[in-house]
C-alpha cells in the first residue's frame, strides 16, 4: 500500500514540477559533489554554492585547500555557517584521501559498486549517506535517493514511512522507488518541502498531495488560506556546481 502511494506521490509531483535536471555526460568531479554537498548541509544551498565558488575562486584544486592554511579556507566558507566545523572536516578529509590514494582525482571511483562508495566515504567525520548518495547522482551517474530533512519529513506526512531520521527514511524507501526515478523523486520533494510542504506553516490550502496526506494537522492548515505565498526557492546547488 506504501509502495502505491509513493508511486501516486511520485506521479502528481512530476506532473506539478516537471523533468528533474539531468547533468548528461558533462558531470562534476566526485570531490566538487562531495565538497558541494558537505557545504549545503545546515544552510541554504545559495550560500553553500557561495562559500563553493570562493573555494573554487581562491584555490587552484582541491591539493591547494588539503594544504592550505585553516583561516583560508574559513574565510572562503564562512557564508554558508559551521565554518568551524567545516572548514577543519574538508582540511582533514582532504588530507587522509591524499594519503590513502595518493591523489585527489577520484574518478577511479567509477568504476566502484555503490555499497563500496558508501562505504568508503562514510569513514569522514561530517559525511552522511545523503551526500554520498549525491555523488552517486551527480558525479558517478547513478539511480541513488538522497534523502534530507524536507524528504525526510514530507514522507513521514504522507504517511509513506513513519522514521525519526533522514537515515531510517532511505533505508525504508530507497528500494521501494522505481528504477530510475530516485533523483526525480528526490528534486520533487525537496521543491515541495521548501515551498508548499514546510517545517513551520505548512500552506495545505494549495497542496496537490492533501488527498493522500495523513498529516494530523492539516484541516488546521487548510483553513489558513490567506497566507502570503514566499517567492518559489528550487535552486539546487548541485544543479549548478
């Protein structure tokens, strides 16, 4: 029954948002993926692709921030927020890949199973399943479902999972979608999310997937019809790297 929603869920969404961006052959590297990915987490992806140029404007490649000077590459990222955190995770990450591999060009990873992908990056301190299943996506050119917090939380409304983390979310869903339509679900949700479906004053009085939404507030939220409608926010950093 889950199985059905999704596929209705997924159905009127692409109807509502169209074809998902499709990278082609012209792919970003793994580390820009990995790189842009662990930027956007906790902000906004327009001040994560931010912080990303000034790294990409200030250094030559990804060999120059593994050995450059810590406050540098704070001052890069320090629009984006956690630059602290960010800042000594990418530096540290960075510097244990050169060793292992012996280089920062991770293109041999193509030819790596997913599971190893994963399994690979998820020894990074700062690196969830989201954004390794983004560099599936975007560099490596796989059929993976990165779930963050607006897919986490728009599943659970529909009832489609009933998790406590983005992790257990992937887990119960990621087999559950149709072969080669994980990415376009994953773009349809987080557009849903941002705009219609939020964290806080969800606007029901216009959502296209009420019929099918079993979130316990949402007669209280359909009557607030008169709430401003914000500009429409789908800009994808991921999508633009």
């Amino acid at each position: 029954m889950k199985k059905l929603k999704l596929k209705t869920a997924l159905k009127i969404l692409s109807e509502y948002y169209g074809e998902p961006f499709d990278c082609g052959s012209d792919r970003p590297s793994v580390l820009d993926v990995l790189i842009a990915t662990k930027l956007s987490q906790n902000t906004t992806d327009k001040s994560s692709f931010a912080a990303f140029g000034n790294l990409k404007q200030r250094f030559k490649n990804w060999d120059e921030v593994a050995k450059a000077d810590i406050t540098e590459i704070k001052d890069c990222i320090r629009v984006c927020g956690l630059v602290n955190t960010k800042a000594v995770q990418i530096k540290k990450m960075l510097q244990s890949m050169k060793e292992e591999y012996g280089t920062l060009d991770l293109s041999f990873m193509k030819e790596y199973e997913n599971e190893k992908v994963y399994e690979k990056f998820l020894l990074y301190k700062g690196i969830g399943v989201k954004t390794v299943s983004c560099v599936l996506i975007f560099a490596l050119g796989r059929d993976a479902f990165p779930v963050d917090t607006h897919v986490h939380r728009v599943l659970n409304r529909l009832a489609i999972v009933q998790t406590h983390s983005p992790e257990k979310t992937f887990e119960q869903v990621k087999d559950n979608i149709p072969e080669g339509k994980r990415y376009e679900l994953h773009s349809c949700l987080i557009k849903f999310g941002r705009n219609i479906c939020r964290a806080k004053n969800p606007i029901c009085s216009i959502c296209f997937l009420y019929n099918i939404c079993e979130f316990p507030m949402k007669k209280i939220y359909r009557k607030k019809k008169n709430i401003l409608m914000p500009k429409a926010n789908n800009f994808i950093i991921l999508e633009n790297i």
